[in-house]
C-alpha cells in the first residue's frame, strides 16, 4: 500500500504541474502576448552565445526526443522490431549521455557568460535567477539519473517509470510503480514537473512560442488594418464607429 | 492585374545640408526610450561613408535582403526557412551593438555634486549598455559625418570599395553628400519574409510594413533579414521595432515627423498605384542593373482611366485613387524620371526613392573655373567625372550608369534653363530638348522640386475620412490612457509580473511620457545602478525639474504628484487611475497599434 506521500508526488502532483503548465499559458496568452518573447541578449554578446545556445538547445532537443521514445514506446514494441534490450539501452545511454553533457556544458557556458558579461548581467532579472535554478537543478537530476544508470547494473525504467507515465494518461497512475524506483528517478521526476509547473511564468515560454508554423507560409505576410482599431485610442463604451 | 496602392517618399538629395534635423524629431518621437537608445529610424548618412550600422552595404557580410537561386527562385540570401531556423539559437549574422554604436550618457551630476575644489568637474560618459564609465567614445551614429575621419575610414566605405579598381578616390577630388534614410517599406520585404512568427506585415491599405508587437518573439532574424539594417532589436523588450512611416500621422493625411520637420523641405509624399502581381517576377530579374526599370515597370500610370477602374475595383478608396493622379512622388519617379531607388540590387523593391545630387559635379567644374551652369559644361562634366556619376550608379542603380546620368542631364537641364530666364535671356527649347522634354514639363519639374508647397510636397489620403476624428490618439472622444490595464502601469515604470517587459505594453505616447517624466524627476542624473534610472539628458525637452536645481517645494499634498509639469496631463493620469478606466483591448503596440 502507497504511503500518502507516495500517492500525493506520483498520483496528483504530475497533474498538478501539467495543469498550472496549461492554464498558465493560456493566462500568459490572454495577459501578456507582449512580454512573451526569448528576450535575446545576442546583441550585447555573440562569441559566447554562439557556442552555448545551440549546445544547450539542440542537446535539449535531443535529450526531449529521448525522453518521448523512452516513456511512450513500450519495451515490447522495439522488442517486436527486432531491437534488443542491450542494444536499446547501449543507444539510450549512449544519446543520453552524449546530449545531457552537451546541453549541460551549453548551459554552463551560457551561465557563465550571463554572470561575466555587464551588459547580459544587467538585463537578468530576478525572476531569470530563480528560473534558472529550477532548470539546472532538473538537468543535473536528469544527467545524474542517466550516468548512475550507465555505471550500475543497468536498471530498466521501461519496466515501471515508463507505464507509470503511460498510467498518468489513461488517469489511472500506477503510483505503486513509481514509487519502487531508486531515489534518483524520483527525484529528477519532481524537479522536471516543478519545472513544467514554472515555465508560464518564465522566459522559458519563448519555448511554446517555436515557430515551426514558419516552414509552411509564405515569405510575404499581408495584413489589413482592423477596421474597427483605427488609430491606438480606445472606443468609449456606449459609442459605436459610423459607417459612414 | 492586382492594383495596389503605396504611401512613398522621395527625397531629393541636392538639398540635403546634412543637419540631422529629421533624425531628432524622429528620435523625439519614436524612439526616446530606453531599449532603443542607439536605434535611429531616421539617420543621415555621409557619402562617402560607412553609414549606419558601420558597412551595412557589405551583403557578403550580414546578408541582407534576396538572391536568385540558380533555378531563377528568389530566396532570402541569409537562407531560406530551414536554414533560418537552423540557426535560430544564435543567429551569426546579427550585428552587434558595436556595429551600430554604444549608445552613452553623461555623468551630469557629477557637475553638481563634485565639492568646490581647483580643478573644474567633468561630466564622463557612462555607457547605457553597461553602465559603466566609457574611457573613450569611439564611434556613433554619424561619427564619420561631413567626412570626419577622411581618409582613414574611406577605405571602409563599401560602395567606394567597389568601384575602386576603376577610380581611385583623390583627396583634391573629393566629393561629398548626403543621404537620410528610412525604412524602405518594400513592396518585396525581406524583413518579412524572415520573420517566423509572422509578426511583420505589410498593411494592405497603404502598403506601410510594421512589426505587430504582440506576435513578435524576439528571434531577431528580420534585423538580417533587411538588407538596409532598418529593422532594430530593442534590448529591453525583447523585440523588434523598425520605423512606422509615422503610421498615426499618415492616417490623417499628415507627413511624417521626418519630412514635417525637414529644413530642406526636400522630401516628398504620395500615393503609388501598383501591380502586385508582377512583384515577384520583378524581383526576379536576372540581371540586378534591370531591376530599376523593371521596378519602374511595376508603377500603373493614374491617370489612365482604365488603371483607376482596376484600381477601383480592387477596392482603393476613391480619394486615395485621385491622390494618385496628384502624386508628387509618381511624377518625379515616372513622369520625370529623376528618382532612383536606393540598392534595387538587394531585390526588395524599396519605396523611397531619391534624387541623385547634381551639387558633387557643379561644384567641381566650378572649382575647375568653368561656367558651373552651363548646361554644355555640366553635360561635358557629368560625362568625364567618372566619380561622382559611378558612385551614384553604385548607390542606385546597380552600377548601371545610364539612369544616373540621364537623372542628372534633366537637373543640369532645368538648372541652365532657369537661369537663362533668371537673368532675362531668352528661353532656348534647345535645353529642354536635349534631355527628352519639352520647355512646359522642364518648368513644371522645377516647380515641383523648387517652389512645391506643403500641400504639393505631401499628397496624402486619409484611412477613413468618415473616421479622421477618432484617429488621432489624443482627441475629445477617446483619452489614449484607456487602454487596458490602465495608466500607471506605463512606460518605463512599468515591469509586469515577469520581469521587465512583461505585461501589456504601453501606448508609445504614454511610454515616452512617463520616461520623459522620469528623467526629469529622478534623483541622479545618472543613476545606473538599475535600468530604470538611465537618462539621457539627449532627450531632456527642458521643461522638467531636475532634482537639485531648485530648493525643494513644500509637500501640499494635492495629490499631484511632483507638483509641476502640465496639470492636463496629471489630470488624464489620475482620473486614469481609478480601476476600469480602459473598456478597450487597445494599445499603442497591440493589433492593429503597431510600431
Ligand atoms: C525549440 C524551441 C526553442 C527555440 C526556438 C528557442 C530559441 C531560443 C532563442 C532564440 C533564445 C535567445 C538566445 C539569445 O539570442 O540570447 C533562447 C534562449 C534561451 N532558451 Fe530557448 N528555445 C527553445 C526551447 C527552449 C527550451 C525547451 C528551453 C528550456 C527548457 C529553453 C531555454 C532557454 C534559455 C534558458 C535561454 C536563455 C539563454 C541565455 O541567454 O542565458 N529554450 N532560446
Ligand atoms: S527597408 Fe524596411 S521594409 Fe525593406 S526590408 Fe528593411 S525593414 Fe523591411
Ligand atoms: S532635416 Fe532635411 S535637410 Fe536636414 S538632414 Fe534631414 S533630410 Fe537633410
């Protein structure tokens, strides 16, 4: 029987940070479209940035896809296409590592240029500091998880972290699974909920602004001015604009 | 034949006298905040010169603009949409705050607040980037203005790199004059076209391209994207921001802030008629020295009765139409063919077109102690000085010189012609011939580029007539502090929930306000300790009360904050301040309020 700490972290807290992670980002929508932005400090510095943005994007992008092929492919269904368990997790561990250290080396370094460079340290504000709190402490879970993973025996998180994620789904958690995993598993799994939960609240919106809609549009944007907005003052209540 | 219409300017640039005017207005207007410090929408360039940002014109460099694949398709030269996205994490072709310039303030306090001593009190420069006190201001927005620094940074100029091979420039030689630029508010932008939010558009009515502030995400591509670097990153905000043609203005049938205010009076504003469906083909032409006529080719003439039926039916407002037969901009592009358009070989059909100078070769053959006005010498001259005219081609017209030099025969024509009636000689058709006209149109081209009023120089339709009252953003109907969230929450005082930036954006108007009020209430001049006490004594209007310039008032307590300044603006503020004050979604940045 699962303790109510048990049940709390691994059968309501997951979707208790997926739900701030949505309704958070539809109120940051609806209120604050403006502030909605990377916030890019390119201008100031680029020698720096040019190495660690695209190691820590493009590892965590990978580390992303690692993790959606992890969780939601059941073992059996790389099993049924002929990819062993040794070969499975050589490659997860393999991927796992080479992109952890990458988006953790690029994260280091765009630290490191954040505190070291005037203008970039002048522009963080306090909630950037907190934030990025939150998100090295989810990735050093995360690449700790993986190289505790690769030095032991190898542990399959297949056989309960992965249906436990697939439980969530069906609203159904499985918390007894969860529960009996080793301390690090628990523990990056928190900190990357946590992580979901702050992300509205964050620049790490910028993320859920990707502009992958850009591939299939033309190059030339038209746009009719709103009729109904000429000019920037607001119509008086009880008014309307004449058509003539 | 789709026909659409287009809000140009034309500058004729014999009457520049480089005195940066329309660049201040423009800064006052739109970009006195922090953020935008270095960002200039308005600039005046000397040629020779670097310009602004340093070598922006070095396409193998930053890649602006569009190139032809070699399958005849015109793609961004910075790549095409997967390629942009590839290197959306750090875009490599973005220039850095030093292309353009530190942008500094100076320690003014320190004028006051040094204790009397020997030595008289300095105020140094602090950086607005930083912070920090700068040693030495290197560069500017027109550190090499009126040639300053001749001839170390010639070698920097990259239209003079080009034709280098064919003429050297000699000192004794030099020639000089300048060129104010805006946005091009392109009829094939390539800014746009960069853009992956989709955040910039070009409006369907007036063809004006703006950057909806809302959408925008800071990924910075369209500041590469535009080959003419006129699109801007606010470091602040976190988004683009590019010159609005001052879109509130122009709504209203007023000019923009820059042409209003020119002390040349030599810019000009009207409507063009074109056809979009032959805009991508035009910006596809093969060879880059016909892309002035093939963008020439694209102008519907307005006064042929079956454009303005298609123009009519196309849905363009009739006044906008008949705006169009008055179009300063379209006689001096079509009618006279004395305008050219600035870099047509970056293929985004720019719309604001120029004069070439014709000063740079009068005044050299007067220098060479001929007759400077007559039409004979200029012609000769226009001929042999291989400089100016090549430099100009380079500037205009892809290099070609032809368009250059038949520009500046029609003006050297006009010129001999009204002298000769200047000094009671008879009129010589001869002259007007010469260049292909006749002695009517000559004088009619002179009264346009000499003695145009206002009301000739600036032909502008409004949005709506039906609607010129609400337009504007202060009036009697609507207070421009109604918009959501209400006032109080603006400007540079502002910092919503996340951090600066967040939040609904205030209207520019407010914006500026209150950082004017700021500046010139705050207690150091130059606090720089946070963002918010930056001040930029640039922008001091001389009305406000810095602290410390006069003993302190007594605190009656009437609620009227600082107790100074314009009651009618604290009175829209107050009243403002009661919760609910702004029933509208609208804001000086938002839909449809661009900037
Ligand atoms: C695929 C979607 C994403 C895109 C297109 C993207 C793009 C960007 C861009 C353009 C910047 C600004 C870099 C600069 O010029 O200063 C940035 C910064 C940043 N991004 Fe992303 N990002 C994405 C996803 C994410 C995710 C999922 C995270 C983390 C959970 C993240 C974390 C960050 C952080 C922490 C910064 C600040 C870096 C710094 O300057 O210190 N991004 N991103
Ligand atoms: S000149 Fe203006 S419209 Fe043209 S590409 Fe640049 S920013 Fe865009
Ligand atoms: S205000 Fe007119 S004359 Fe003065 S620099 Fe600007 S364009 Fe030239």
């Amino acid at each position: 029987m699962p303790s109510p700490v048990d049940i709390f972290l691994w059968g309501a807290f997951p979707y208790i940070a997926v739900a701030i992670l949505i309704s958070g980002l539809i109120w940051r929508y609806r209120y604050d479209k403006f502030g909605w932005t990377t916030r890019s400090s390119e201008l100031y510095e680029s020698r720096l940035l040019r190495w660690g943005s695209p190691m820590f994007h493009f590892g965590l992008l990978v580390v992303l896809l690692g993790h959606i092929l992890g969780l939601f492919i059941p073992a059996g269904w790389t099993a049924a296409v002929g990819v062993s368990e040794t070969f499975y997790s050589f490659l997860a561990v393999t991927l796992g590592i080479v992109a952890g250290v990458l988006t953790y080396a690029g994260i280091a370094l765009l630290i490191w240029r954040r505190r070291t460079t005037g203008p970039v340290f002048l522009a963080t504000t306090v909630n950037d500091k907190a934030m990025y709190v939150f998100l090295v402490a989810a990735l050093t879970a995360g690449l700790a998880t993986t190289l505790i993973n690769a030095s032991t025996l190898h542990y399959d998180y297949r056989v309960d972290v992965s249906p436990w994620v697939r439980s969530l789904f069906v609203f159904q958690p499985e918390v007894a699974l969860m529960a009996r995993t080793p301390i690090e598993y628990r523990v990056h799994t928190i900190t990357g909920l946590v992580l979901f939960a702050i992300v509205p609240f964050t620049r790490l919106v910028h993320a859920f602004a990707a502009p992958v809609q850009y591939l299939f549009r033309p190059y030339i944007v038209y746009r009719a001015r709103d009729p109904r907005n000429l000019g920037t003052a607001a119509l008086r209540p009880g008014w309307k604009r004449s058509d003539v | 034949m789709r026909v659409m219409a287009q809000i140009c300017m034309v500058m004729n640039l014999d009457k520049c006298i480089g005195c940066h005017t329309c660049s201040v207005t423009c800064k006052q207007t739109w970009t006195s905040r922090p953020g935008v410090e270095y960002v200039w929408f308005n600039n005046v360039e000397t040629r020779p010169g670097q310009g602004y940002p340093r070598r922006y014109e070095d396409q193998e460099r930053w890649r602006g603009g569009w190139k032809l694949t070699s399958r005849g398709r015109l793609v961004p030269r910075a790549g095409g949409r997967a390629r942009r996205l590839a290197s959306i994490f750090a875009n490599p072709l973005l220039p850095n705050i030093r292309d353009y310039y530190e942008p500094w303030t100076y320690d003014y306090n320190a004028l006051f607040d040094t204790p009397a001593g020997d030595d008289f009190p300095v105020a140094a420069p602090r950086s607005l980037i930083s912070g920090e006190r700068m040693n030495t201001i290197t560069w500017s927005a027109n550190w090499d203005d009126n040639l300053g620094g001749m001839p170390e940074h010639e070698s920097d100029d990259v239209v003079l790199q080009r034709i280098q091979d064919k003429v050297r420039m000699e000192l004794e030689q030099t020639f000089m004059f300048y060129l104010p630029r805006i946005c091009e508010h392109c009829i094939n932008p390539s800014c746009v076209a960069s853009c992956p939010s989709g955040a910039l558009y070009k409006r369907v009515e007036d063809g004006i391209v703006l950057v909806d502030q809302d959408r925008c995400r800071g990924w910075r591509m369209c500041v590469t994207g535009c080959p003419y670097k006129k699109m801007y990153f606010n470091h602040r905000t976190g988004k683009a921001e590019k010159c609005t043609f001052c879109f509130p203005r122009i709504e209203v049938g007023q000019p923009t802030v820059c042409s209003e205010t020119c002390v040349g009076r030599l810019r000009y504003i009207g409507v063009l008629l074109y056809d979009a469906d032959r805009a991508p083909e035009a910006a596809a032409t093969p060879r880059e020295q016909d892309l002035y006529p093939a963008q020439l080719g694209l102008f519907l003439n307005p006064h042929d009765p079956e454009v303005r039926r298609a123009a009519e039916q196309a849905g363009i407002p009739h006044d906008w139409v008949q705006a169009a037969r008055r179009s300063p901009v379209y006689d001096l592009i079509a009618t006279y063919g004395v305008a050219l358009p600035l870099h047509p070989e970056y293929r985004t059909l720019p719309m604001v077109w120029y004069v070439p100078p014709l000063s740079p070769v009068v005044e050299a053959i007067t220098a060479s102690g001929h007759d400077g006005e007559d039409y004979r010498n200029l012609f000769g001259a226009i001929d042999t000085l291989r400089i100016p005219v090549s430099y100009l081609a380079e500037l205009f017209t892809a290099g070609d010189p032809a368009p250059v030099e038949l520009a500046l025969r029609r003006l050297a024509a006009m010129r001999s012609h009204r002298r000769r009636i200047n000094l009671g000689e008879p009129v010589d058709p001869e002259i007007a011939a010469s260049v292909g006209f006749d002695v009517d149109k000559l004088d009619r081209m002179f009264r346009l580029l000499s003695l145009a009023k206002y009301e000739e120089r600036y032909v502008i339709p409004t949005a709506a007539a039906g609607d010129v009252r609400r337009l504007e953003e202060t009036e009697l109907s609507g207070c421009s502090l109604d918009y959501e969230g209400g006032p109080g929450m603006g400007g540079t005082e502002s910092s919503g929930p996340f951090g600066e930036a967040s939040g609904r954006p205030a209207p520019l108007s407010v914006e500026t306000f209150h950082g004017l009020r700021e500046r010139q209430t705050s207690e150091s001049a130059a606090e720089t300790a946070g963002h918010r006490g930056r001040i930029n004594l640039l922008n001091w209007d001389g009305r406000g009360l810095p602290e410390g310039l006069f003993p302190k008032r007594r605190e009656d307590g009437d609620g009227h904050g600082d107790g100074h300044g314009d009651g009618r603006r604290d009175g829209h503020v107050d009243r403002g301040e009661e919760p609910g004050a702004g029933p509208g979604e609208v804001s000086g940045r938002g839909e449809g309020g661009e900037s």
